[in-house]
C-alpha cells in the first residue's frame, strides 16, 4: 500500500458523523486535509453494518464508547435471517426532524445530492395496548380515531400553537411561560391525547421543540409527516460528509490507527501524529471525538438500555417504518417501565433489511437493570 | 418500453472503479465533454456528472470516486444503488488488471445484483506498450458475466460504443422507481429557493 504524505494542515481521526462534518468543513475551506479510520468500515459509532459485521462488532468491541456494558446476542428462533449484505443495521440509530439543523448543515455542505431520505411513515403512542397515531397535521386530526371532543381540543390547540409560534393568538404568552405539560391540561387536551402531545416533543420540551416539530411537518408537503430517515441506515450521512471532504481533496484512508499524537514539548501544541506502521505525519491541529478520546475515562454520561431485534413481521399492518413511544408505565408487570420506551422499525423499503424482515431497535434510559429485563415486556407485548 | 412511451427520461446512477491512472476520469471527460487531456490530474472538485443520451432515453449520474480508492477506502456508498458500473483497467500495465477483477469481486459481494457491469481496457492506442492480451482480459470478462470493450479516452476508440452498450443492457421496466418507493430529494426551504434553479 502507498504510504501516506508526511504533512496536512489538519488530521481528523475517525469517520463519525461529528469528525466527518469537521473533515467536509475543512477541505471545503481549502484545508489540506488527512481523514483516519482505524476500523475497517465508514462512520465509528456512527456506522450502519451488514448483519455478520454488526454481530462481530457487538461481541467484540464492548470498549466502544457507546457500547461499554455486556452484550448479549439472542436467538428467538431459528428463522432464516436471510442474506447479512442486505441488512445495514444502525449502530446509532436516529430519525431526523425535516426541519433539523442537521439537514440543514447536508444542505450547505451540498451532501445532499449522494443521499436518500424517506419520511417516516407513521409515528405512534403506545396506549391501552393500542397504536395510537400521532396526527402531523391540523387536517391529520380529523382522519385519526378520536372521540369529537378531543379532536376538536387537539385541532384548536395546534392552531393556538402555529398562532403562537409567530407571536400571535391567545397562547402567545403562556407558550413561554408554560411548560408544556400543564399547557396540555389547561388547553382541555384528554389524558388519553396528551401522551401523543408530548411524546412529539418529549427529546427538549418546550417551545422550540414545538417550532421545530411544526415547521417540519410543513418542510415536505401538509400531512406527509415530521420525520426523516435515510435509506440503507444512519451510517450514509457520516459517508456523505467524508465524500465531501474526499471530493475537496481531502485523503481518506480507513485501516490506519493512529499510535500516538505527537506533542512539541516546548509549546505543549499538537504537531502531529503517528501512525501504528511507524509513519510520523506533521500537521497544524487533530481533530478527534470527545466520545472517542474519553473511552477509558469514567464517564459521568447516562446509560441506554438498548435491543436490536430482527422482526419477521412489521408491528404495523400497512407501514414499514415507524415510530412507536412507550409512555412510562404503560408496560404491565411489576416492574413496569419507570421510564418511557422508544421503538424504531425500518425494513427493505428503506433498503435496511431483506424481503419481509424489519430491524426494531428499542431503548430506554438506564436505571440499573439489565437491557433485557427492562425491554423484553415492552416486546413481548408486541409479540402477539 | 415504457420509459419511451411515456417520453421520461430514465435516469441511472453510473460509477467507475479501477486503479489510479487507469482512465476513469478521462473516460468520462471524453464521453460527457468530449475532451482528452494528455495530463489529467487526479479528480478534485468533480462530484457528480451527468450525460444524456436522447436516443437510448437516458440520462445517466456519473459519480467520481473523489480519490478515495487510493487507499483502498472507497465508501460503499459510492456504488449503492448503482444501475451500471464500469470496472477500468490499463492494458499497458498488468497491476492494473488484477486491481480491476478485486473490484468486480466486491462489487459481485456488496452492489445491487442487476448492475450492469462492464469491463474497458483503456489506453489501447498505447498498444506497443501492451501488457495485457485482448485474450485474457476477454477471457475473464467472460467468466464473470462482464460485457468488454478495449477503449481508448485519447483517441475515443469505443468511448461511445462503450456507454451506449451500458445504456441499451439496462434493465428498462424494473429501473423505474415506484412511486410509493421513491425516496424524497432534499432541497431548501421554499423561503430560501433561489429563483431560478442553480446547478448541482
């Protein structure tokens, strides 16, 4: 193999979607730029695997820094899985709002034209042991199952909120100072609609969560839904900003781990790196992870509790990809879900699994149990 | 025929592989732009490129590596959902050839099972220097389901009869993306789109 030029003016260390944004920035800028991977496939912990690779990735890198418990891989039944190149299964799965700054950064950084996204077909709340959809429109209100009461609460109080969003109607006011959860109640919203309410925004209550939700709906056409995700897995936006660094001029060279970076002890700045093979590479700055140069260092983050399922059926009749919350103690048994459970499907329309299989991940934060014990009743009560 | 019926274009995703300095880049200058340059540096800048061909309805995406195949790092995204890919060799340099056939193997692993594969000896006016017989490359073509074609980028040998080959072996009826499958492009917001519509 060629050996690497000896100087950059930046070397960023892995292919994750955060060290490739850097990656793309700076070649664009007119960076002489040096993209590292260590591993042998795109995107670190960002990356999307085929099956077998995703299985090997799981037993033995549990020193990744998102993956520092055990793992347990286990087998329902003895299926047919199907051919693991045509699974691309998320090693941090994540559906975009359309109207996420992350789009909007695809879009700057004209990443968008190697990408394909879909929306979402269907965002749901877990409730009495039913699929309850999420409306993404005013007009969506009136299509779902609710009694007329509650739609007609929900419609005005989506109204009130547009309104209130551009500084006008009744609630402008209290959108700032209430949170959303007593908003909900005051605005006649039914114990039975408010979960969905606040499911839609429960990642940063609050009014900009609102804004955002709203304004995403809107982003592709009324009534087409607030989420995006990417065909053939998260691990294409990671790749797309590495091609963009790569067509700046930037050198990509997966498979070279970084030994040591070299530090001038005269300034304490970093001059450069060196490489496994030997190879000292000079440059005027490393970019490198948070995540990844703390992997050895406790961390003061909160853990996810998460399953990876391979489905041999969709949870929904007509969808393939879809949403569904799980509200805190929904879950029956004894031990219930303290914490609210958050399920994602996706399959072959999104070119993610083979004919009629679906990828389902499920997480919920942490609380001391074991991941199996604290998602397997929430599946279970899928099972069937 | 359906694409013919209905007058719209179909469009392909179509990538190049092979060894730096095989010709990929200047195959594609001289099928899109028509030029050949004697030194053609390695591609920068150059994303994507597209050809229409009316007469075979087909307006092909021609994607560029970007150079990450130097250090055998090439994106797997590259030749995702490609419909056609064109696996370049240099006949004056055996390497070149054995590059080439790891390429074709990964793409028989990783890439959309109806891809269309072709297989182009390039630089055949340099044939004084030839390192590698019309036999043998032939021969492997053969085996591996590839159609193959000696191209010259310089003297346009069989530039044209290469890519109106892809385009006429494309699988017509399946290409066609359903409407319910189609994923969606992103653009900007309404607000913030430009007038007229700029060029990707």
């Amino acid at each position: 193999m060629d050996t690497l030029p000896d100087a950059f003016d930046i070397i960023v260390l892995g292919t994750g979607l955060p060290e490739s944004i850097v990656a793309g920035a700076a070649a664009k800028a007119g960076k002489r730029v040096l993209h590292l991977d260590k591993e042998e496939h795109y995107g670190s912990q960002w990356a999307s695997l085929p099956l077998e690779e995703f299985k090997a990735w799981s037993t033995g890198n549990t020193s990744s820094p998102i993956c520092s418990g055990p793992v347990k891989l286990l087998q329902a039944s003895s299926a047919d899985l199907g051919a693991s190149q045509q699974y691309s299964i998320d090693l941090s799965p994540k559906v975009l709002f359309c109207s996420d700054e992350l789009i909007d950064a695809v879009l700057q950084a004209r990443a968008h034209n190697s990408l394909e996204f879909k929306l979402l077909q269907g965002s749901y709340v877990w409730s009495s042991g039913q699929l309850v959809s999420i409306p993404a429109s005013r007009k969506d209100v009136f299509k779902t199952q609710l009694g007329l009461a509650d739609k007609r609460a929900l419609w005005r109080f989506l109204k009130h909120a547009s309104d209130a969003l551009q500084g006008q109607g009744p609630l402008k006011e209290a959108f700032d100072d209430t949170p959303l959860v007593e908003l909900l109640k005051t605005q006649g919203l039914s114990k039975q609609l408010r979960p969905s309410m606040q499911a839609l925004v429960s990642a940063a209550e609050g009014k900009a969560a609102f804004a955002r939700y709203l304004a995403s709906v809107a982003r592709y056409g009324q009534g087409s839904g607030a989420f995006l995700a990417l065909m053939y897995g998260c691990g294409e936006l990671a790749q797309a900003f590495c091609r963009v660094a790569a067509v700046h001029g930037a050198l990509t060279a997966l498979r070279h781990p970084v030994a040591a970076l070299l530090v001038a002890e005269s300034t304490g700045r970093c001059t450069g790196v060196r490489l496994a093979t030997g190879q000292a590479i000079a440059c005027e700055g490393v970019g490198e992870s948070k995540a990844e140069r703390d992997r050895d260092r406790p961390s003061s983050l909160r853990g996810v509790c998460r399953a990876v399922c391979i489905l041999d059926g969709s949870l929904h009749r007509e969808h393939s990809s879809l949403s569904i919350v799980i509200p805190p103690g929904s879950v029956p048994g004894p031990d219930g879900n303290p914490h609210a459970i958050r399920l994602l499907q996706s399959g072959a329309a999104m070119s993610v699994a083979p004919p009629d299989r679906y990828v389902l991940y499920a997480s919920t934060p942490w609380t001391g149990r074991d991941a199996e014990d604290a998602l397997r009743p929430a599946l279970s009560a899928f099972s069937n | 025929m359906l694409a013919s019926d209905t007058g719209a274009l179909q469009q392909a995703k179509l990538v190049l592989l092979g060894d730096m300095g095989a010709g990929k880049s200047s195959l594609v200058l001289r099928f899109v732009k028509g030029q050949f340059f004697d030194y053609q540096e390695s591609t920068i800048g150059a994303a994507f490129l597209t050809k229409t061909m009316p007469e075979q309805n087909v307006k092909f995406e021609i994607w560029d590596t970007a150079g990450q195949e130097r250090y055998h790092s090439l994106a797997p995204m590259y030749y995702r959902g490609a419909a056609a890919a064109v696996i370049v060799f240099d006949i004056t340099n055996t390497e070149s050839l054995g590059k080439a056939k790891n390429w074709v193997k990964e793409l028989q692993r990783q890439g959309n099972p109806n891809m269309v594969m072709a297989l182009a000896g390039n630089k055949a006016d340099l044939a004084d220097a030839r390192a590698v017989t019309t036999e043998e490359a032939q021969t492997f073509a053969d085996d591996n389901n590839l159609f193959f074609w000696e191209t010259s980028a310089k003297t346009n040998q069989n530039v044209l009869e290469l890519f109106t080959d892809i385009a006429q072996k494309l699988p017509r009826t399946s290409a066609q993306p359903q409407p319910s499958n189609a994923g969606i492009t992103l653009s900007e917001p309404p607000q913030q789109r430009p007038q007229k519509s700029g060029c990707c």
